[in-house]
C-alpha cells in the first residue's frame, strides 16, 4: 500500500515543480504562493490557523510570512483583543495576484481530476480528509 502514499507525493512534487517555474519571477517559488491564496480567501486569519490549513508548523510559517512581509504581499496587524496575535491581511499587491495564483490552482486541480466523475471525486475527498 505504499503505491498510495507515494503516488500522493509524486503528485506534490509535481505541482510544486510547475509553481515553482510559474511563480517564482514573482519570489513565490517553495509554495509561497499557497500563503497568498489563503490569505486572500481569509483576510485576517492568525499565523496558527494558516500553519494549521497547510500542515506546515508555525516556525516554518512564521518565517514564511515574515518573508511575504518583506516582499510586501502581506502586513500583519496585531490582534486588538489579544495582544499575542498576530492577524494576517494581503496587500494590493496580493490581491492583484491572487486571480493568477487562483487560476493556477484551479487549471491543477481540474487537470488532475479531469478522469474521474463527481461521484470519484466526492469518494476520493471523503478518503482523503478520513487519513487526514
């Protein structure tokens, strides 16, 4: 049964590959693009629910962010309730982006799911989120 985890990891290799070479003029190579997205999506979110969406820990987020930051994609404004929080917004710069970055990830999915029917794609979902 290795087959299924490692046919899972050739897939995310090679969508990290294509990202990589589309986004990278943009300094978005190593998924930086996927942050972005999230953030876009969910304005406000705090750097552990991101962590939290892409399974990534919060050291390797933090970074990831203080990054974004720097390159100017994001700011971070602390929370106004708790003052350990840290909530996490795009900038304009973001957000003109983020239909290129939405378009890329939709053009993946639909490429890789292209074979299967709705029912397979609901059954592989329901599979997928049960060993998540």
């Amino acid at each position: 049964m290795f087959e299924i985890i490692r046919n899972i990891g050739s897939i995310t290799r090679k969508l990290q590959i294509q990202s990589n070479k589309k986004f990278n003029s943009l300094n978005l190579g190593n998924n930086r693009f996927i942050y972005i997205i999230r953030i876009c999506e969910k304005p406000g979110m705090f750097l552990g629910e991101i962590a939290d969406q892409l399974s990534i820990d919060r050291t390797t987020a933090f970074r990831t962010i203080k990054n974004l930051e720097k390159l100017g994609y994001i700011i971070t404004v602390e929370d106004t309730k708790d003052k350990r929080l840290r909530r996490l917004y795009p900038t304009k710069s973001a957000s003109e982006i983020y239909p290129k970055l939405n378009a890329f990830e939709q053009t993946s999915s639909d490429t890789l799911l292209k074979k299967l029917d709705s029912h397979e794609r609901e059954q592989l979902l329901l599979l997928l989120n049960k060993i998540m």
